[in-house]
C-alpha cells in the first residue's frame, strides 16, 4: 500500500551503485568495521528487544560511523527484511481498493509506515496480497527523518501522535539513525519528551577508527581491481577523521588515474610481503605516470576539498 512512501531493501534486486560508499557496504557482520560492542547491542535489540518491550532503536553516531550498515548487514544474517522509509516529495499518496488516489500528508503516510512495520502483507499492489502473511520479521529503519514536521504548525499534534503510537505498542521493531549534531539533538530531544523511554533502546556509535577505515579502503581497493600502492589509503583513513562514507567516496575520486589489475572483484586478504609488493607498484605507478609526486599529491588534496564540500551537501538531511 506503500508504494510512494518506501522502499524494500532486498539486496539481490538492487542495482549496482555508481558511489563506492553505496557499491562496497558491507553484507554480513563479519565485513563490518564497527565496535563489536555496537554490534552487539544492535543485534540484542533485533532478536530480544520486542519480547522485552524495547520497540524503537536510536542509532546516533557522527555521519559515515556505520550506523545503517550494521543494521543492513545484521537483518541480512539473522534472515530479517528491512523496510526503509523513503519521503514522497510533497506528501504521498496512496491508492484504495477501488482504484482512486487519495492524497495523504506526510504525517499520516510516516505514522502509518511506522505502525505497520511487521503488519505489512505485502508492499507492492498485486491480486490477492491482502491474504498473504509476511514470510519473515520485518524492520522499519528510518533514515532521513521528517524534521520539517517537527517545526510545522501541526508539529506538537505529530509529536503527540508519535508518542502515543509508541507508548500504545503500535510500533514494533523500529530504527532511527540520526547524526550527532547539536540540532539533531535537540529535534530528537523534542520527539521523545513524552515517549515511555522503556520502550526505546539508545545505542551511541563513535567515529570509525583510522585502522578500521583503511582496512575497508584496502578491501575496496583490492575488489576494484586498482593497482596495489596506487592510492593512499592511509592518507585517505586520516583525512576523512572517521568517516568512512566520505573516505571511500574521497578513493573513488583519487582512483581516477590508478591502474586496474586482473581481479575477480572480490576483496582477497593479502598475505606477508604485501605491503613491500605495493610499495614497489606504486613506484612504477609514478614513473609510468611521468607525474611528479608532489604534484599529484598537491592536485589530490584540492580535488578531495571540492568532494567532500559536495558530499557534505548532498548527504546533508537538514531539511
């Protein structure tokens, strides 16, 4: 019924992404570069947090800490379908059984999204739906939440609405991912003033650590194919200061002129000797090249300015 307003992540339907952050998430926990604490806890709530009253999960951490991907990667393992909410522009609109459109706020389609979670038949208007049973638990994740909402004229009967659908026990199985900025904070702050906070589960995320980041950037320069030493993934897992959106974004861009070797496009873990191996390639990289090093490092450093200014804006969720 839902068509306007979300969207399924079954991930073997999805289309390859043109974005490294989007092409290289992690499917399955053990591809992740989080704490392991955070892992866990996630996961606590997914498999015992309806049995002991937990209904809403707040995943808050600084933007690119890999917040959606635990929870992408966890519903993959444990057999879960995740449902993410997707906002229509300018209010959605949803089709009944007699064919007509009736236009709906984007209050009422959110709520909606929020109290059916895993009462969801089907999401997709096909015959004889209505009769259908999900095969698996399912997982509303919300990640672009509706702020304007909160700032409207009918910001305070949203907010009551909200609190009383999660009090009441109509929303089961939901996840907030919200950055940790000062705004956010006091938006999320507002939401949850009157919402039974036995009923939600917090679970704060910290910056990737350098270490982690470039693991991951090494896995993706390994399955992209690129030379070994050809980018600086080092440089790349500093710069960035944890996150690693940005940063596998940031090697998309450096990449550009690297070479590519054979590969089956997955991420083989090196073996000893591996970095003495790069080393060397990435000299013959520079020479191939004709490039001098420090030209190439001053024309990099500009270049990812510019990329992370524009990634900044286009992942900004501020209304």
């Amino acid at each position: 019924e839902l068509k306007h307003d979300i969207r399924v992540a079954p991930q073997h339907q999805q289309a390859m992404p043109y974005l490294w952050a989007e092409r290289h998430q992690p499917s399955s926990e053990a591809e992740l570069v989080v704490a392991k604490k955070k892992v866990a806890e996630t996961r606590d709530f997914l498999c015992y947090g309806a049995s002991s009253g937990k209904r809403l999960l707040v995943l808050k951490g600084p933007a690119g800490c890999g917040k959606a991907s635990v929870l992408r990667a966890l519903c993959r393992d444990l057999g879960f379908e995740l449902v993410e909410w997707s906002p229509a522009d300018g209010g959605s609109k949803s089709r009944q059984a007699k064919g007509t459109e009736n236009s709906e706020s984007i209050a009422d389609a959110f709520l909606r999204f929020l109290a059916q979670g895993d009462r969801y038949h089907c999401l997709e208007e096909t015959a004889g739906c209505a009769d259908r049973r999900p095969s698996r638990p399912r997982v509303t994740m919300v990640k672009d939440f509706p702020f304007a909402l909160l700032e409207s004229s009918q910001g305070a009967a949203f907010i009551n609405r909200f609190a009383a659908m999660l009090n009441g026990g109509s929303v089961l199985r939901a996840a907030f991912c919200f950055n940790d900025d000062s705004e956010t904070h006091k938006s999320l702050k507002r939401l949850m003033a009157t919402v039974d906070s036995r009923a939600v589960a917090t679970i704060l995320f910290d910056s990737v650590p350098r270490t982690f980041a470039q693991r991951a950037l090494d896995s993706a320069v390994r399955a992209e194919g690129l030379a070994p030493g050809g980018v600086d993934t080092m440089a790349l897992s500093v710069e960035c200061g944890g996150d690693l959106r940005h940063a596998l974004n940031a090697l998309q861009l450096a990449s550009g002129a690297v070479p590519r070797v054979p590969t089956n496009g997955i991420a083989n873990r090196g073996g000893r000797g591996q970095k003495k191996l790069q080393k060397g390639a990435s000299a013959d990289v520079l020479e191939s090249n004709g490039n001098s090093p420090v030209l190439e490092h001053a024309l990099r450093q500009q270049s990812l300015g510019i990329f992370h200014a524009l990634g900044r804006l286009l992942w900004c969720k501020r209304p």
